[in-house]
C-alpha cells in the first residue's frame, strides 16, 4: 500500500497502534481483514487533507461520528473537509465515523484513543447518552441535539423554527382548498426530528398522516405511502422531515397518479435540487452544514484552549430555497 505518510500520522488517523499499522501496511499475517480496510480509509483520508497536514503549526484530531443514511452522511464529510483548510493556523484533522446502526461502539472506541474532541449526530437514546458522557474530550453535537449529554454547544438548524416554517409555507399554498397533510420522519428517536414535528403541530390545524422511512430500505416509504394513500385519499401537502434511505424522490413516485399541491423538504442535497428544479419540490428548508460543523471546530478548539472567548451557541436560521433560487445540481 504506497503512501506519503509516516506511520504514526496513519495510526492516528486510524485510530490503532503503530504496530498494528505496520503489519497492516506490509501485508504481515494475524491482521483481520476490517482492520486493513480502517488503515486504507485512514490513509484515502490523509490524502483528501494533504493540504491540511502539510500545513505548520499545532495540529488537533477531531472525531466525526455520524449515525445515518450514507446519502446523509456523505453530505456531512464531504463539508467537514471544504471547512478544514480555513481553520488555519491551527492544523485540524478529520477521523470519520459514519455509520447507519448504533455509534455506540464508535463512541466507546473513540474513548480510548488519541483525540482533541468529538462532533457527533446520533440518536437522543440513553445508550448514546451514556457514550458520550464517557467521553474526556470535549463534545459538540451537530444537527440533532442530546441535551443530557455534556457538550459544549450545539451546532445546527432551529428545528422547531424549521417545522413551524414548513406548516406556514404548507398554509399560504393550500389556503382554502381541502386536504390532509403527510408527515414523512426517519426511523428512530432523533431529537432534532421530533423538535420539527413539535414545531410543525403546533402552527398546522390540518390533520396530519405520519409515514417512516426507514433507514435502510429504499421501497419501505414507497410502499407505506402507496398504502396511506389507498386509505386517505385527500392528502394535498407533504412535509419530509428527514430523508431516509429511499429519500424524497421515492416519496414523489409513491404519488403518482395521486396528484399534491406542496412538499416541503429539508436539505439542499443533489436529489433534492434535482426534484426542485423539476418542481417536484415546492420548496427545501436548508441551512448551511459548513457553517455549522465551522462552528462546531471553533466550539472544540475554544474548549481546548487554542481559540480565544466564550463558546455560544446559535443555532443557525433556516433558508427557503425554491426552484427560483437553487444553487448548481452538482453542488
């Protein structure tokens, strides 16, 4: 396996010991299969930093883990490493953790290694809960929050804000006209998920349908929406809170001959600016996650001491993009 690192810069990345990386790199027996591929992503993630270690100066290791769908989590490291090279002069690199069951063991491996602190999405469950208080470095939730953990901030949309801001939108488009309302959520207990539904309730006087998308079955919303709408006819609007892994152009398949006024999604991904500009989408309630996870490393090198002030928190305000203001598909 070529590469332009030392040992040790792979180990930490990796979080192994140098002699088990050793062993890996040279193709020596008594080393598992799973622990060769963690040396290459370690190794495929130096290369995507290159510019990052090359760069003088103190050097933090940031633990990135992520419990969700790989679409979710592709978009979350794809903008951890276009932050990392503004956070000069300080050097940070990124260990990512992306997984679509429990991160619990992620969180008790990462425990026991070499860090300078954790920026974690993950269910509000007492199982993670209890993790992340094991933790000893300090910790910054992203995206959905775990209040009864000990981070240092929350970095992330105003959920509640968000979900009110689709019943508003849903409101001004239906009007007067007849109509249920379809709630599309991801399985699981995520908080940031219920603070939108909480959000969306609250400002939404129409009856409201709950659909799941599973994580892990592209056809399970498709098929549950054929269903619901075999047995609830009228549904005119729909408010995806979160994509899962059949993702929102498996929900407008689903209505097919079932013609709806509005749909609000979330997230600003390549699908969905594909639905909008097909206007399949009325509109995508987005914020920026570069803005967020920037945040988030300023929060762990405040804690950390390297980074002058108080760390706050503010969640960031939620944008309305609509087929009118959408940004290049390939972004």
């Amino acid at each position: 396996m070529k590469h332009p690192y030392r040992i040790r810069e792979i180990a930490a990345q990796a979080g192994l010991s140098e002699a088990t990386v050793d062993r890996a790199l040279h193709g020596r027996a008594g080393v598992r299969e799973s622990t060769v591929r963690e040396v290459r992503r370690a190794v495929a993630d130096l290369d995507r930093q290159r510019d990052q270690v090359r760069l003088g100066g103190r050097t933090f290791l940031i633990d990135v883990v992520v419990q969700a769908p790989p679409r979710f989590s592709a978009t979350i490291r794809a903008a951890m490493e276009s932050v990392l090279p503004a956070l000069r002069p300080a050097v940070v690199r990124a260990r990512f953790h992306l997984v679509e069951e429990s991160c619990v063991p992620v969180l008790e491996r990462v425990a026991r290694s070499r860090s300078h602190g954790v920026i974690l999405k993950a269910p509000d469950v007492p199982a993670v809960v209890a993790a992340a208080r094991a933790l000893t470095v300090p910790l910054v939730t992203l995206v959905t929050d775990l209040p009864a953990a000990p981070r240092v901030t929350y970095a992330g949309l105003d959920n509640r804000a968000a979900g009110a801001t689709a019943a508003y939108l849903i409101r001004q488009w239906l009007g007067d006209r007849p109509g249920d309302v379809l709630v599309v959520r991801g399985r699981g207990s995520f908080r940031g998920e219920d603070e939108r539904e909480a959000g969306f309730r609250a400002e939404m006087p129409r009856r409201i349908v709950e659909v799941v998308d599973a994580s892990d079955r592209p056809d399970a919303v498709r098929d549950d929406l054929r269903t619901t709408l075999a047995t609830n006819p009228p549904i005119r609007a729909i408010y995806s809170l979160y994509a899962g892994a059949g993702g929102n152009t498996a929900v407008v398949e689903a209505f097919d001959g079932h013609p709806y006024a509005v749909f609000v999604a979330h997230d600003l991904d390549r699908e969905n600016t594909l639905l909008l500009r097909d206007r399949r989408l009325s509109a995508v309630l987005h914020h920026d996650l570069r803005t967020d996870l920037r945040r988030a490393c300023h929060a762990i090198l405040q804690a950390q001491g390297a980074l002058p002030g108080p760390i706050r928190t503010n969640p960031s305000a939620v944008q309305i993009i609509t087929p009118f203001n959408t940004p290049p598909a390939e972004l």
